[in-house]
C-alpha cells in the first residue's frame, strides 16, 4: 500500500506567536500608534490644569465626572500608571526596532555592494558609458583616483571579465536612523527615571503611604517618609526667616509625603523688591546649608534661575510665603442688635475658635497691595429704561454680583481666612486694613467667597468721619433692633407731619409705614435689604408699582437717617450734621446694608496692627535623569543632522576590454533624489571620462 504522494504541494510554517508579537512591537505602524496616544495624553495635561485641590475639579466637572476622571488619573497624567506604561512600551518597542535594524545598517555601511552585474547597472537612471584607449587597470586606477578625489571612499575588485570600481559616500546617514532612535529610548529613560516611578516603587513595595492628616512635621510616622537614599525627588519647603528645614513635601494625588534631605536648610535672610505696580521685581534667600553627616557648611544667596547645587540636590528659589505673621484684630458683630466689638489675635497658618460655633483658619497676610483704581462705572447709578426690580438690583453689586468690580490701588495690608463651622463648610474672606477710594466714595472692603476657584466679592461699608467702621456698625445694630426701628419710626412721622389734629392721623399712619419698611429692610433669612423690598413691591399691582417704590425708598431713606440718630443719642453722642457728606455716607451705608445680607459671615474682622514674619519657599529637586535627558538630546541632535544633511551616494564603475582599449559603464544612485545629487552626477559625468 503506497502512501499518499505530497509531490508539488509545499508547506507553509507558522511563525511562532513570539516572533510575531516581537516584530509587532518594533513596527513602525505601533510606534506611531504609541505616539498618537502619548501625544493625546500630553494635549489632555496641558488643557486640564494639573495637581489641583480635589474641590476645585469638583467644582469645574461635578461629583460624577470628577470620581471617573480621577480614576483614571487625569489630575496628574504624566505620572498615572497608564501614561507610564505608554512610555515604557515606548522604549521597549524603540529598542527593539534598533536590534532588529541597527546591525542590518551597521553592516549595510560597511558593504561595498560588489556583487552587481554589469547588466543590473544598465537598470539604473543615472548611468553613462564611454570608451578609453587607457589599459584596464590603467583606467581603474584613474577612476579610482579621480573619485577618491571627489570625496568617496573606493575600493576595485577585479572580476572574471573586468574591473569593478565601488565607491560610496556618506554611509554615516544610516547613523541618523541609528542615533534618532536611541534618542527616543535615552530621553524616555531620563524621564522615567526623573518620573513617579521610583516614589510608586517604594509605595508598592515598601509600603510608603502618603500622609493626609495634619500636625508638625517631626510628627509624621515613618510609613509616610522617603530616605535620604530616594534616587529622585521633587518637593517643597518653606522657611520662615531664621529658621532651617532638612525636609522637603512631596505632593501626591491623596496626600503628601515627607522627603527627608540630606542636608539642613537655614534661611538667614530674606530680600525682596517690587516693581511700582506691586509685582515682585527681585527676591532672594541668603541661606546656610549644613551636611547632616560630616558638618560640611555652604553659604549662598539663591535666586530665582540661580540655584544651588549641594550634595547633587539643586534648591531653587521657587517663590515666598507669609511665615505666620502675628496679627491683631477687632470683631464686629454682623447679626443680631449687638454691636460690641471684641479683640481677637492670629497667626498666619494657625487657628483660633470664634465662640463655640465657628473656628478661625488664618490663610494669608500681604503687607500692602497695590492695585489698579481707575475711574468706573458706579454699579448703583440708577439708569433709565429698566423695570424696578433691575434699579432694585443694582444695589445688590459690590457683595452680589460685581465679583470683577475691584479697581483699586495702594490699599495698604489685607488679611485673609476661613470661617468654618461645625459642620465643616467654610467661606473665605479678604478684608483690607485700610479704607480706599473707589467711584469716588471711601469705603472698607470686605471680600468674600464661597468657592477657592471663585472671585472675591466685595462688601463695601463705608468710612465715617473717624475713618472707621463704627458708624456703620452702629447703624447695623440698631437696624435688627425691633425698639430702636420703632423709635426710628415714630422720630421720622414726627419730623415729616406737621403738629396738628389733622396730621396726628397721617402721622400715624406714616409711623407705621416707616416702621413696616424698616422691618423689611431689616429682612429674615431668606430676603433682606432691597431684594426684600423688591419683593414686597412685586405683591403690589404692576400699575402701581413704579409710583409705590417712590414713596416706600422715600419713606426708607427718611426712617434711616432717623434711625441713625436714634442710635447715636442712645450711645450718648449728639446728631450729626444734616450736610451733603452726611447724606452720602448714609447713601453708601444703605447699600451696604443691602449687601451684608450677602456677606455670610457673624462678624467682621478688621484687621489693627500686625507683625509681618516673611517665609521662603524651595523647590528641593534631585534628578539624575536630567544628564540622561541631556545626552538624548545630543543624540537627537547628531541624529537630525545625520539624516537631512548627509546624504548617501552609491557609485559603480565597470570596465572591461574592447578592441580599442577599455570600455567603462558608470552608474550611480542615492536614497534621495535632490539637485544636489545631480549637478553631482553631471560633474562626475564630465570629470571621468576626461584625458589624463
């Protein structure tokens, strides 16, 4: 029985799966694949800002997209595990391209080519021929010479029925694909070793966890701190002026974590000058630095792009802080009849407890501020066209609506903090120390805001003749004081009646009105000021409505200038003047008024005198990776020029015998076809067939 015949059926193996897998990594198809999607990455962490406080992208994407973009780590994407593993795919694909294709190249250089027939030279584009009465070996050694002359390298090789002479020229542009390659894998592995990498390695394995609670440094247990031995670090440390540092914050996506250094930072000296606008010109920090192992010492002042280099560590001057100036404060009452100030101390980066409700966080002192106070429009101007709640609402700006409104300048110290409560909500506040002028009134700023991402909105109380708040806060007290509205009342019925038995009716009744409006103004938890008002004209028929608003901010107006004398007699102090300047500070008062209900806040901290203690923030970096960098970029550098500006020619030459001499084919080819290459092949065309 004969077995079946397999004459003229080939068979095809199959690659191993390795093989395949290895040739689709080094691809040139899936490199630039890796590319596009790091290149996708790089767009997405320049357009979304990078290492934000978790509230603000809550803010910006809310409680949803938040959670699913920081599950993929789009808060910090150059250092998430997926844009890692892009880069480190990356190298591995690059370097296996190089392993793959270099000793090909290498070997390609080194080629003279010499096994071509002469009838494959009659293939090429640019070839010529022509005859000498030379000899053979004559006429190679003339071409051979003539090239050598032009630049190439040559080499004859004698064949079985002629001479062939092989040249070539710039056989180091395959170095440009060789040192561009390489390039990529160097700079990659610069940045991974500069990278997250080393710090998550230590989390993964050592169980380094970052640090998210709250205390002094010397506190924070060993799990959260890094060694000295850390290969690469990037951190921060502020220094307040005669104090020292041997620690750096490292921050990370869920907390920090505590970067011991090598050496001790003592800041000697801090400097800083301001351009006349208000913006730094100059600031630097004359500093001590102290090895903790041998005690070696280094004195320098680092500026800004004037680091110093210690112990492979560079310390940069990376910006400057407040180093917890001390404060001192006067409280104000802002709810309620109460107006009896308090005093109150801080210092910048503590806390203190307002009461037993509310707990003070001090986040900021600036000595003075200088800002831009040109004239403008004033929000409250009263225009033509609009309906009465619009005019209504007008009033509402400095604490409601104009949070952009803020046109000043030189306005001296300013503090800022946080106001939280029991249950953890907090607003901050920005008040200034001094007044300012601002649409020609002199007021106190009193900024607010809800949000960190927000602009500041400003109440703005006016200034009285002391140039203080006291006035105002008197007239506020006595506002939320039922007795006092009603005194209010019955002084302005009295002043605006005649005395008589036909007014005592009118009077009545207008001591009511004046009272029901102050009550209003006074409002409740949902509407006070003018959007109380407002609202109480919108029950009114919209006929009427223009003609009421007259009489009701008349009859307002009236019953708060009466209010405030009624609140001054009852502190023992005589009436005021009934002047010009008078009647606009109460005109400013009313709007402020008006706007305190948007200010949230139970009392108003004016700041009275201060201690100003400066603090000098450093980056404290240690990257070895950058030397790395740097030698890719050479690399990169040498591979460019190798490519675009070498150029690769080939040459062959075949001579053989005829019965007149010799008879020669020249042919030529490159990888680039350019003008160069032949104007090139033109002189080579004229030169070698000459006489000798």
């Amino acid at each position: 029985m004969s077995s079946p015949s397999t004459t003229g059926i080939q068979l095809k193996t199959r690659r191993p799966i390795v093989g395949e897998i290895v040739e689709l990594i080094s691809s040139m198809r899936f490199a630039i694949a890796l590319l596009a999607m790091i290149a996708i990455a790089a767009v997405i962490g320049t357009v979304m800002k990078q290492g934000e406080a978790s509230s603000n992208y809550i803010n910006q994407f809310g409680p949803f997209w938040y959670e699913v973009f920081r599950k993929i780590g789009l808060y910090t994407v150059y250092s998430a595990w997926w844009f890692l593993l892009l880069m480190a795919v990356l190298v591995i694909s690059t370097t296996l391209c190089i392993v793959r294709n270099a000793p090909k190249m290498l070997k390609d250089m080194r080629s003279w080519r010499e096994n071509v027939r002469e009838n494959s030279l009659l293939n090429f584009h640019h070839k010529m021929q022509w005859q000498s009465p030379l000899g053979r070996s004559a006429l190679a050694q003339q071409s051979a010479a003539r090239l050598a002359d032009a630049g190439y390298k040559v080499k004859l090789v004698e064949k079985e029925n002629g001479t062939l002479v092989a040249a070539k020229q710039g056989a180091a542009n395959k170095f440009g694909y060789i040192f561009a390659h390489s390039a990529i894998v160097i700079i990659c592995l610069g940045g991974l070793l500069d990278s997250d990498v080393p710090i998550r390695m230590q989390e993964w394995f050592l169980a380094k966890t970052p640090f998210n609670g709250s205390g002094l440094i010397s506190q924070v247990p060993p799990e959260h701190r890094l060694s000295t031995s850390n290969p690469t670090f990037r951190g921060n440390t502020m220094i307040p002026e005669g104090q020292n540092s041997s620690t750096a914050i490292l921050a990370r996506p869920d907390g920090v974590l505590i970067q011991e250094l090598p050496f001790t930072i003592n800041l000697k000296k801090f400097t800083i000058d301001f351009y006349s606008t208000g913006m730094p010109k100059l600031f630097a920090s004359d500093v001590e630095v102290r090895d903790n192992q041998t005690g070696e010492t280094a004195k320098a002042t680092i500026e800004v792009n004037k680091p110093l280099i210690f112990k492979g560590v560079a310390i940069y001057q990376s910006s400057f802080e407040d180093g917890g100036s001390k404060l001192k404060l006067t409280g104000f009452p802002m709810t309620g009849n109460d107006s009896k100030r308090f005093d109150i101390a801080g210092e910048v980066g503590a806390t203190t407890p307002l009461g037993d409700a509310y707990t003070v966080e001090w986040s900021g002192f600036r000595p003075f501020n200088v800002e831009n106070v040109g004239p403008t429009d004033d929000p409250r101007a009263v225009k033509k066209g609009k309906s009465l709640q619009e005019e209504l609402g007008e009033h509402m700006g400095s604490a409601g609506k104009n949070a952009n409104n803020k046109n000043l300048k030189n306005v001296g110290p300013s503090v800022s903090y946080k106001l939280r409560d029991k249950t953890g909500q907090a607003r901050e506040y920005q008040n200034y120390m001094q007044p300012v002028t601002v649409d020609g009134a002199t007021v106190f700023l009193a900024g607010m805001r809800a949000n960190p991402s927000d602009n500041f909105s400003y109440l703005r109380i006016p200034a009285d003749d002391a140039h203080s708040v006291t006035e105002w806060m008197r007239l506020r007290a006595a506002l939320h004081d039922p007795a006092m509205r009603a005194a209010a009342a019955q002084r302005y019925a009295e002043r605006a009646t005649p005395k008589s038995s036909a007014g005592d009716a009118l009077r009545t009744q207008l001591q009511a009105s004046a009272e029901k409006s102050l009550s209003i103004f006074a409002g409740d938890d949902k509407a006070a000021g003018f959007m109380g008002i407002s609202q109480f004209l919108e029950k009114i028929p919209a006929g009427e409505q223009e003609k009421a608003a007259d009489v009701v901010m008349k009859i307002l107006n009236g019953s708060l200038w009466d209010l405030w004398q009624a609140a001054r007699a009852k502190d023992g102090l005589p009436a005021v003047a009934e002047d010009e300047t008078h009647a606009r500070f109460l005109q400013l008062a009313t709007n402020a008024l008006s706007d305190a209900f948007f200010y949230g806040a139970p009392v108003y901290l004016q700041l009275e005198d201060f201690t100003h203690i400066q603090a000098s923030v450093f980056q404290v970096t240690r990257s070895p990776g950058k030397n790395v960098v740097y030698l890719g970029c050479l690399f990169l550098v040498l591979g460019v020029f190798a490519m675009f500006y070498i150029r690769e020619r080939r040459l062959w030459i075949w001579i053989k015998d005829d019965a007149n001499g010799t008879e020669a084919l020249m042919a030529m080819s490159t990888q680039r076809k350019t003008l160069d290459f032949e104007r090139e092949f033109e002189t080579l065309k004229q030169k070698l067939p000459q006489a000798a």
